[in-house]
C-alpha cells in the first residue's frame, strides 16, 4: 500500500506523529516490482540497487481517509515500546483485505497466491511519516509513500513472492502452472478492499514480462466499486508496456497484438514510463526498431507533458475567475476581461502546438481545449450581465437575481444546455464546482396568497463521493460564498446591514427549525448529501434559520471534544461542512455550544472529565456551573470554537456571518439552587467571555422561558408549579447586558399532558404574548422562540397537532405586524429520509405532511411581507385559464420571494386573435390590433373573460 501526501510540511519542521493524519489524503495500492535476477548478481557488492528500482504500480484513484473511516481498527501492539517521536495518542491501522492473483499465460483463470490484511501493519503510516520527517525532510501534496511488505502471521498471508516460494526453493501450485518466480506472460492481479458496510475495490491487472522477456506486455487498471448502495460511472484505462536489456530487442509476433496504441483511455492519462512501442515489420533492422520505439515514446510522453502543463494552467486561471473580486473586476474594467480572454487564447494556442497524430493525445488535447472553451463562455456571460441597484445582477432574458451565486446558477444551465450536453455538465460539476441544476415551473399556490420559491432539481451525476482520481487536485477549498451581512439587534428588532458601509440597516423576522444532527451526519462524505439536502430543502420552504448542535463530548468517533481541550479534527471539519453548506443556501446558524441533557456528553461529561482528573467536585451535575476547573474546562472549548478557522474557507468562526448566533447552553437548569443566583452569575461570566472574544455575533442563552420564584406575577404563565424551581429565571437571566436576545421553548404536549388541546392552546397563547411582552416592555430586546413543537404521537389528530404549531406562528406574526418583539420561531425539529435515528416524538418530514408544509411556508411568506413592500412586474404566461408559469420582465424580481397580489393589470397582446383571447362565439374586447385592458381588483389570477393569452403583465406589491 502507499499513502498519497495531502498538505506538506516546511523544510526542517518534523511532522507530529499525532498530526501525521492531517498530511495523508488517501491511499492507494502499490507493487514495488523486483527483478530477482539482476538482485542476486548485484547484491554483492553494490547491494539491492537496480534490482529494486525495476518499476511500481500504483492503482488509478486515491481512496480518501474519510471513506475509510468506518474501518480503522487497532494496529499491532509494539514490543519493545517506540522511542518518543513515535509513541502514538492513539495507534490505528485500517481493515483493508489485500490478496495476490496469478494467472498464468493460457491459463483461463487466476490463483489466490497470498492473502494479507493492512491491519497488520507494524509501524503505522502515521509512525512512518513522522519517523521519514524527523530530520526535517519535508512532504509536497502529492508524494508517494509506500508502506512496505505487508505479511500476514500465517505461512499464506506472507506478502512477498520471494518469501512464499522460500527463496525459490518452494513451488506454489497455481490453476494449470506451477511457479517459484515470475514468468513471460504472467498476469498478476492485486486487490485491496473493506468489506460490509461498503465495499470499495481497487484493482490491478498486470501481465508481467521478466525484464530479459522479448515479448509485450499489457496491463489493464481499473475500479470496481462494490457497494450496492453507491452506484457511479468510472472509467477504465488500458495501458501497454514493454521491458527488455540493452543486449535484446522486441521482434514481431504473427499473433501479436503490439501495434496497439500505446495508451487508450477515456480520460487523458498521466505520462508514463515506457510505452510500447509500433509494431515492428519482419525485415526492419533491430536497430532502426529501437530508435523508432524510443522515440515514439518520448513523443508522447513529451506531448502529454505539454498538455498537462496548459490544464495546470487552467486550473489556476479557474480559481481566479471564480473569485468574487476577479468578478467585481471584469465587470467594472472591460481590460480585465481582455486580460482574461488573452490568458485563455494563450493556452489554446499552446494546444494547438500539439499535434494530433495520436489518438490518446488527441482526445487528451480535445478534452482541455473544450474546458478552456467552457471558462471563455462563462467569462463572457460574466461580462453579458448587468448591474441594479449595486446588488442585483442581471443574467439572460429571465430577468434579475439577487446574487451572484444565483448569476452563476443561471450561466451554468445556460452553458450545459447549449453546449455538450450531458459531456458539459460532467465537465462542470467535475472541473468548475458548480451544482448544474434545473428549475421546474413555479408553484402558484390555490389561495393565490403567495408565490413560493422556484424550484431547483440536482441531476444525478457520475461521480462517486469518497473516491477520487489521482490526476484530480487534492484538496477542494471554497473559492467564494454567497456575500451574507452579520445579524444585529435595534432594540426589540433584528437587523442586517444593507450595504458594506454598515449605514444602512433594515429588519428581519426569523422563521427557521431545528436539526441538531447536521455535525454528526456530516462526519463521514457519504451521509452529507443528507445535510446538504435538509438545507437545501429549509431554504426551500423560505426557512432563514436553522439552530443545530456544535458540540459532542466524551468518547468515539463521532466526539468532537474526546478530553479536555482535545479534539477530532474529523468532526471539527464536519462542522465546517455544516457551515459552508448553510451560506451556500443563503441560511444562517444558530450553533448551541453544550447541553443541559446527557446527550451528546453535556455537562454531566465536564463534571466526569474533572473526577477523572481527581478534582473534588460535588456529587450533582450542577458543579458544572460553580466549579472553577469544570468552568475553565467550558471555557477552554468555547475559545477553540471561537477561533476555529474553517478549513474549507480559512475563514475564522468569530469573522463568519453565516454563524446567527451563539447559544451559551441548550435548556440549562440547575435543581440544586433553584433560586437562580448560580446559574445567573454563570451565565454572566460566560456571556462576558465569549464577547471578549467575539464582538460580531449574537448572544443568547437558551432557556426554555421559565419564569422563576422571584417572578411571582408571571407565576401563573408557567406550565405549572414545577417551572419555577428549575434554577432559571426568563426575566433575570435574559436581562443579563452581554445577552442580546431572549430565547423561549415551548412544548404543550410535555408540559400539559393531561390538558386537552383547547386548554394546551389556550396556554400557548399565553406564554408566546407574555415573554413577548417582557422583551417589548422590559428586557428592550428581540424574543426568539428557538424550539417549539408538538407530537404527532401525542395528539388524538393531526389536526390538533397543526393547531398547536399555527398558534405560535399566529401569535409571532401579529407581534411582527406591530413591529413588537416577538422576531421569530424555529420548529423542533426537521428531518430529510434516512436519518431516522435521530427522530423523537417532536420530529418530522416537512414534505410528507402537507398541511404543516404549509403551514411553515405560509408564515415563511407573512414574514417576508412584513419588510417587502416593492412594485414587480413579471411577464405571466396563460393557458386555458390558468397560470403556467411566470417569467421576469424588464423590471426587478427576487428569487426565494414571496408575493401578494394587491392590484392585477392583462393587456391583451395585439397579436392575441379574437378565438384565443375570449373563446369561441365571442367578441373580443376591443377591435383586434389594439390592445384590451382589464382590471381584477379581487386578485383573481386571470380576469373572467381572459382564456388564453401569449403575454401578460402584472403589477404585483
């Protein structure tokens, strides 16, 4: 096997046997091939030396480190025990199942040779790594490192063929041969792979020559991936070798097949060492033979050499004009553009100085001019687009979109479809990043109240996640994100800022929902489409928000925090998964950073960390919000979570706008002092602390809104007697100056059990207006009810269930609609298909319940319309009476908007013949070439007389 490096090191800087993993990208496996012949007579006295450096084979694709995760396993115990520099935290290796094949010439099938594990792996690839840089030596992205003979502990799992045939002195039976050593025409097969949860295979067929062989070799190398679950396109590749000494030459062969092409692929191949040569003709001089095949050789290694350089080339050029401000640039500076079209014509012209006498190099060539191409047409529809208002970009007769990721959307589509087809839109989603959607026809929903959002399908693409080509970059940063704006508060309200200047500010009203899983279902690449997909579909359904966990603490895989200020730099990065994928759907996060509840460690975990560490701790949880160390502890954590720098983006967490707000702790209560004071001077601390490192975002608690023993008038609010001594107090804990909004839960169903569902309303009501008013009257401060939901289980119908949720949504839009404090609600909770190990009594499918999908869109539309307030005019197009589908005119329309028709204006085109424009048998409005007007103040969808029309336009507000 071999490692394949990800990021280096610095020259003299040895690599931390406990970071080693951060350097590795993957693996793949790897054959050293030895000449055993030539080793015998050189090894006395020069040593192994040309003998060992007769070839390697490396399989085609890298598997990723993450894809191999649910694998890892415990390495060998060491005995004696490794010198400092290699004592490894935690030492692992992984269970990847590695076999041998030979099948010998005319032989129809393959033997079983040897069978080994790379579990077995003595010095760890983490070890070997540290021990190789020890001295300094430093990695480059992309080094090979190989790991050496990997032997089993029983006599048919030794990994090396000299060891197995014992020197040559034992014969290993094979189907219909026997063999000591390698011989002309042999094919050997190497394969690694992990077995039962998935199973990923690499592969390689190699039939060997032995270096005095006269006759050709060939080799075929391929992925088989073979998890029934994961279904992909991958490319096989066919690459033909020849080996002999300076005393031999290749001959002809009637039979033979070695006029070949020496390399045939589907996708250009990586240059390679020796290629097989033309076929030779039966009275050619040997010598002139040589020549020609040397030569040949080298051309097409230097050919592709000149073509690997110029899609270099263009993967540099790529990431500029990706970047926002080469973007900005281009379209204020027409010599910008110039620049960049003069960059691009540079590297065509250097394609066009290869010539096209081979077919491999042909296709190779084809295959980067038509990607130089794509990034011309993309560079001109960048130029195309138009600037409104200094915000809104303008793209194609569709009208105009927010921003510049929609443009890009657009382009994209436009791109896929007019050039290449399904070949473009695997060039863009393989070498541009981009997502190659399409839009379906926008809903018009019955009541006509509101538009909702267009509708956007991901296509289903040939690419399997986890397994990456070796010509493919190793590693994949975010160029440029959505722009997005910090949230504030302005009193009771909260704001974003307008424009870059910070002058400007206008108000938001919050509707979001919960899915505390999104970290944990992002730490392994093949369950985050799941993540991808729950964000997606919230910010379809005109969600804003969505608060999530960005803690786990305690032991396994899945811990972010392991100990103490120790964490997993897998889950971190899935966090940072979390992040990215939340801006690049226009979503913010509200991220909770410890629970109250054993799940996921919480507090009670803290407190167990500061026994283990022999710290005199009481015996309730409760230490955590009193004991010196275990607050130290917390505070260590929010620090590192604070100043993480996102390793997609490099962007800091405290610098990320994407990020709402920070929760100090999810439903804290504290039995032991339920007069409040603890909790109170804790959250006191730690809200000074967080703003002293992070004065950009937002603050709140995340009680559940109880109103404590010193609150006796707002007694009777609580769900009972109970309520009040939990160790919280809404009033005193949310008044705390580095607080700056009040949260609120809300759940009848668990408060209220023996209530029925008026009284369970009723309540509702009550506590919604209550904490609202104490935000509005006494706090001064937005009131975010940050979890509220009710069961579906628990409710004799579904009705009652969408009851309870209008109820909360009701009360939180009235409060809106006066400009008052109440600023929003996020449902508990949301989840996609598939994740139902995080389902509760409280969670749902949006989608698979219709009425309460409407319900969270309905309101996603109230609020919307609360700020939104501007005249659109959009282009309808009518058939037999009904809205088909919308199209934007020369005005301004906004993607994800929701819009209330006010007034509604036809005019008739002068093209319209009476028979479309009213029906058969009636007159038309007006004489035919001019134009009808009607006017519907009712705000119908299409007047009564109007049948059929070609054009329309609507005034909507």
């Amino acid at each position: 096997m071999a490692a394949v490096v990800g990021s280096g090191n610095e020259l003299g800087k040895p690599v931390n046997v406990n970071e080693a993993a951060d350097h590795i990208f993957g693996l793949v496996l790897m054959n050293d091939w030895s000449a055993r012949d030539i080793q015998a007579w050189e090894y006395v006295p020069l040593g192994p030396f040309l003998g060992k450096s007769f070839g390697t084979t490396i399989s085609p694709w890298i598997v990723s480190l993450e894809a191999l995760e649910p694998f890892a396993c415990a390495a060998p115990k060491q005995d004696p025990l490794p010198l400092p520099y290699l004592a490894e935290k935690v030492s692992r290796n992984y269970d990847i199942q590695l076999e041998v094949e030979i099948k010998p010439a005319g032989v129809e099938d393959s033997t079983v040779v040897t069978k080994s594990n790379f579990k077995h792996l003595y010095w760890t690839l983490t070890q070997q790594i540290a021990h190789h840089t020890i001295n300094g030596c430093n990695l480059r992205p992309g080094d090979i490192l190989g790991t050496g003979t990997i032997s089993g502990p029983e006599p048919d799992s030794l990994g090396c063929l000299l060891e197995l045939s014992w020197n040559g002195q034992k014969t290993i039976s094979l189907k219909g041969a026997t063999r000591k050593f390698l011989e002309d025409g042999d094919e050997v097969i190497i394969t690694g792979f992990c077995k039962f949860i998935m199973h990923y295979a690499l592969r390689i067929e190699m039939e060997m020559n032995t270096p005095l062989g006269l006759a050709p070799a060939r080799g075929r190398l391929f992925l088989h991936c073979l998890d029934d679950v994961i279904k992909g396109s991958f490319y096989s590749t066919t690459v033909t070798y020849t080996f002999h000494n300076d005393q031999t030459t290749p001959t002809s062969q009637s039979n033979s097949t070695t006029n070949a092409v020496p390399v045939h692929s589907t996708e250009a191949p990586i240059p390679i060492t020796v290629h097989l040569p033309q076929q030779t003709q039966p009275n050619s001089a040997p010598a002139a033979t040589k020549i020609q095949s040397a030569y040949r050789a080298h051309r097409i290694r230097t050919l592709h050499r000149t073509i690997s350089s110029v899609d270099s080339a263009a993967d540099e050029l790529q990431r500029v004009i990706q970047r926002q401000d080469t973007v900005d640039a281009i379209r204020s500076d027409e010599r910008e553009k110039l620049r960049m079209n003069e960059a691009l014509m540079a590297l065509l012209l250097r394609l066009d100085s290869v010539p096209g006498w081979d077919p491999a190099v042909r296709e190779a060539r084809r295959k980067v001019s038509r990607r130089i191409v794509g990034m011309q047409e993309i560079l001109d529809a960048i130029t195309e687009s138009k600037v409104e208002d200094g915000q809104s970009y303008f793209w194609g007769y569709d009208g105009f979109t927010r921003n510049w990721d929609e443009v890009l959307a657009e382009m994209e589509e436009d791109v896929c479809k007019s050039t290449g087809g399904d070949e473009l839109e695997r060039f863009c989603a393989e070498h541009l990043g981009f997502r190659c959607l399409q839009s379906t026809t926008t809903y018009w929903t019955t009541d006509h109240e509101c538009v909702l959002p267009l509708k956007w399908k991901e296509k289903d693409l040939p690419i399997c996640n986890n397994v990456i080509h070796f010509s493919d970059q190793l590693s994949f940063p975010v160029l440029w994100q959505p722009k997005m704006a910090f949230v504030g508060t302005n009193s009771t309200h909260f704001v974003v800022a307008e424009d870059d200047h910070g002058g400007n500010y206008s108000e938001i009203y919050v509707n979001g929902w919960n899915s505390y899983w999104l970290m944990e279902k992002s730490i392994w690449v093949s369950s985050r489409s799941k993540v991808s997909k729950m964000l997606r579909m919230g910010a379809q359904m005109g969600l804003t928000v969505c608060r999530t966990w960005a803690f786990s603490d305690g032991y396994g895989s899945s811990a972010l925090q392991t100990s103490p200020g120790v964490f997993n730099e897998r889950v971190f990065r899935a966090l940072d998964y979390v992040i990215v994928e939340a801006r690049k759907n226009k979503l913010r996060l509200i991220l909770s950073l410890v629970n109250n509840l054993n799940a996921f460690g919480g507090k009670t975990q803290y407190v167990r960390w500061a026994e283990e560490a022999g710290v005199n701790v009481s015996q309730t949880d409760d230490s955590f919000f009193s004991h010196p160390t275990v607050k130290d502890y917390y505070k260590a954590y929010i620090k590192a979570i604070l100043t993480r720098k996102n390793s997609l983006t490099g962007v800091k967490y405290s610098e990320d706008p994407a990020i709402f707000a920070w929760e100090l702790i999810n439903e804290p209560r504290c039995l032991s002092n339920s007069s409040a004071p603890v909790l109170q001077a804790w959250i006191t601390e730690m809200a000074a602390y967080v703003k002293s490192l992070d004065e950009k975002h937002l603050l709140t608690v995340g009680i559940e809104g109880f109103y404590g023993p010193k609150t006796t008038e707002r007694s009777k609010v609580n769900p009972g007697e109970w309520a009040a001594s939990l160790g919280s107090d809404f009033i005193q804990n949310s008044a705390i100056d580095n607080i700056d909004f009040a949260s609120v839960h809300a759940y009848p169903d668990s408060w209220i059990q023996k209530g029925d569902s008026e009284a369970k309303m009723n309540f509702l009501s009550r506590w919604v207006d209550s904490h609202i008013s104490d935000g509005e009257h006494l706090l001064k401060k937005p009131v975010l009810i940050t979890e509220f939901g009710s069961s579906l289980r628990m409710n004799k119908t579904p009705e009652d269930t969408n009851l309870l949720l209008k109820t909360v949504y009701d009360r939180v839009y009235e409060s809106a609609k006066k400009r008052e404090a109440g600023a929003g609600a996020l449902i508990w909770q949301l989840l996609v298909e598939g994740v139902d190990e995080y389902a509760d009594q409280f969670s749902l499918v949006a989608w698979d319940h219709p009425s309460i999908y409407k319900l969270i869109t309905r309101q996603s539309c109230r609020l919307r319309r609360i700020f939104f307030n501007t005249k659109v005019t959009l282009e309808i197009h009518i058939r037999n009476g009904e809205v088909t589908h919308l199209r934007h005119a020369a005005t301004l329309a906004f993607r994800h908007a929701f819009l209330t028709i006010r007034e509604f204006w036809i005019a008739i085109s002068a093209t319209v013949t009476a028979l479309n424009a009213v029906g058969p048998g009636a007159a038309p409005p007006q004489a035919l070439g001019h134009a009808a007007e009607h006017r519907n103040t009712r705000g119908a969808t299409t007047p009564h007389l109007l049948k059929n029309a070609v054009f329309a336009s609507a005034t909507i507000i």
